[in-house]
C-alpha cells in the first residue's frame, strides 16, 4: 500500500491548523517573554514572569516540539526530505537549549535576553515549517492532514461548534 495521497482542500485546511495553532501559541509566548522584559526593564522582580513562562514552554511548547519531531520530520526524512530535517532538528535544539538557559539564567537580564531569543527562533522555525516543511510534504502527495489531524499539540484544540 502507498502512501497516502492529499487534496489540495487537506493540505490548505491542515496548513491553516497548524497556522493558527502557531499564531496561539506565539501569542501566548510573546505575552509571557514579554512580561519577563517588561519586569526586568521596571526593575521589578522577574520570577513570577519566570515561572510562568517556563510552565508554558513545558507544558505547550516543548510537546508541540516533540510530537513535530516524532511524527512531521519522521514523515518528511522518510520522504527523502533528511536536508530540510536536519535544519528545523537544529533549531529545535536551539529552542530546548534556550529554555535550559531561561532556567538557569543567573540575572534577571539574562533571563529576559534568553526569553526574547526563544521567540525570535521559534518564529523562525514556525515560519520554516508553515512556509517550507508542510508545503514541501504536500507536494509530495504525503499526507500530513491524516498523520497530524487529531494532535492537538501541533494543530490545537478545535473550536467548539
């Protein structure tokens, strides 16, 4: 049996999921760094800022990475895609890196600047794989809507109604 074959319909719906799931979780992430930089540039204490943030990167974040890696680049280096593979595997070794150092961050200041370098790589990974990954796999004829629908760490919850 073959690989499974997609509309244009799915890809277009299944891009606009994962879109939108991004968009959510970009603003989430901008409003916790956000927060974080605005306390450090008050003079205010930045752990409760902190805190949070780290508690969404754990809890929303870094499973939407993961869940990436075990199914899109699984799909996408089985489609002959290593290259392209390879580059998002790195930047997302620099995003679970920079949350290592919002952790470990010995001055609130180092604690802003690594949270404001989480955002800007993710949405440079966000645009690679909305742009460049999911495009490259439909027009292959893979599949991504079946392999990903249903995963709300990548594609969100669905709207009620």
């Amino acid at each position: 049996m073959g690989e499974p074959v997609m509309s244009e319909r799915g890809t277009n719906s299944i891009t606009k999921a994962a879109e939108e799931h991004h968009a959510e979780l970009w603003a989430e992430l901008t409003a916790r760094v956000y927060a974080v930089i605005g306390a450090v540039a008050r003079g205010a204490d930045p752990e409760p800022s902190r805190g949070e943030l780290l508690d969404y990167l754990t809890r929303e974040v870094v499973p939407h990475l993961r869940t990436e890696e075990r199914m899109v680049y699984n799909l996408a280096r089985g489609a002959g895609e290593r290259g392209l593979v390879a580059a998002m595997e790195v930047d997302h070794r620099a995003l679970l890196r920079q949350v290592e150092s919002i952790k470990k961050a010995a001055t609130p200041l180092e604690a802003a600047m690594a949270a404001r370098a989480f955002l800007v790589l993710f949405a440079l990974r966000m645009e690679k794989e909305e742009k460049v990954l999911l495009p490259v796999l439909a027009e292959q004829g893979l599949d991504v809507r079946e392999l990903i629908e249903g995963r709300p760490e990548i594609v969100g919850t669905p709207s009620p109604g």
